[in-house]
C-alpha cells in the first residue's frame, strides 16, 4: 500500500468531484509517478489512464511509459485529463497544452494542480524556516504566483473554477483558517488547482 498524505488525498477527492462534473468515461493522468490517484480513481468509476516518463507505477492498472508533449495516444480519447504536479516541470508548455486539448474529447475538462508562491513567496519562506530543500524542487522550469498560472491556463483555455489547498505541514489550525479563504481568493495558496476546458 502506498503511503499517501493529506495533499495525496486532497487531489484525489478534486479528481473525483471533477470526473463527476464531465460524466468521465475515461480518464487520463499525466505524471502519474507511482499511481495512486491512477488506481485510486479507477476504483470511483472510470476507465484510468497512468502515463509518466518514466516507470515507476507501483500498482496494478493501465500504465504507459511516454512523454506529456507527444502523448501515444488517438485524438478524442478522454473524458478528463488530469496533471497534478507536472506543469512546472515541463519546458514546452506550447506542446504540452497543445497534446492536451488533441486526446480531450469535445465537452472534456483538465484538472491540473501547480505549487504557488502564494502571499509570501516560497523561496523566502522556505529559507526562512531554513528548509529550503523541501520546499525548492530544482526540476521547476517555472514557479509562479496564481495570477500568473491563471493567465497562463487563461491563454489557452477557459478556467471553469480555481481553488487552493495549503501544505498538510501547516496543521490542522492552518488549513481551518486557510480553507475558509481559498475558495474567495486561491492566490493565498502555496498549492493552486484550476479546472480548464479547451476554448
């Protein structure tokens, strides 16, 4: 069994409340690493799809090794696309999005989820805490703030809703207090998701 944190269940249970939303009959999940929201998912309802560059799938289901910007896969073949986590690390976004919105059927939706700098920027409060190596992930092409991410996402398809979840670090208290605010205003979030429909 995979140990799973907050964060981990967190997305999954958005996964599920957005495969709900499109009807999902088949789901793809980009970066799926070891697969828990893979087979997780899988065990709601849907058909899911684990790709990642590398393998590492530590679970049983339908996994494929392959690139994000050249996905082996036919054109409308999903209902739901979900890319947890992998945004920051690609350096060809233009293809990336470009392949998202080719498998995506007509009426399909992206779920993605992307680290924030937030109110404070993450680079200083993680040299603050003098944790700098668990916060500062080295393979991020790029680290923005929400009203970058948005406008990013927004430049390429619509935002049908944007939200954000704090660090399962932070405590109890923390996440209390922060999620009262997240729905009103993600951008105070140091984790943001943005559900997306092609334009």
């Amino acid at each position: 069994m995979n140990t799973t944190t907050g964060l981990d269940l967190f997305k999954l249970l958005a996964a599920m409340r957005a495969a709900d939303a499109a009807a999902s009959r088949d789901v793809l999940d980009l970066g799926c690493g070891p697969g828990f929201h893979t087979s997780a998912l899988a065990l709601h309802g849907p058909r899911v799809f684990g790709l990642d560059r590398q393998k590492l799938f530590s679970v049983e289901g339908a996994f494929t090794v392959g690139d994000v910007t050249r996905l082996p896969f036919a054109a409308d073949r999903f209902d739901l696309l979900l890319a947890f986590d992998i945004i920051e690390h690609v350096p060809d976004v233009e293809s990336l999005f470009s392949e998202m919105e080719r498998v995506l059927r007509p009426g399909g939706r992206i779920l993605v989820s992307v680290p924030s700098d937030g109110l404070v920027p993450r680079a200083w409060f993680a040299a603050t805490l003098r944790r700098a190596p668990a916060r500062i992930d080295p393979t991020h092409v790029r680290f923005l703030g929400y009203p970058g991410w948005r406008d990013l996402f927004a430049a390429h398809f619509a935002i049908e809703d944007a939200f954000g979840q704090w660090f399962t670090e932070h405590g109890e208290r923390w996440k209390r207090m922060g999620n009262a605010l997240l729905r009103r205003a993600p951008g105070i979030a140091p984790n943001l998701y943005f559900q997306l429909r092609p334009i």
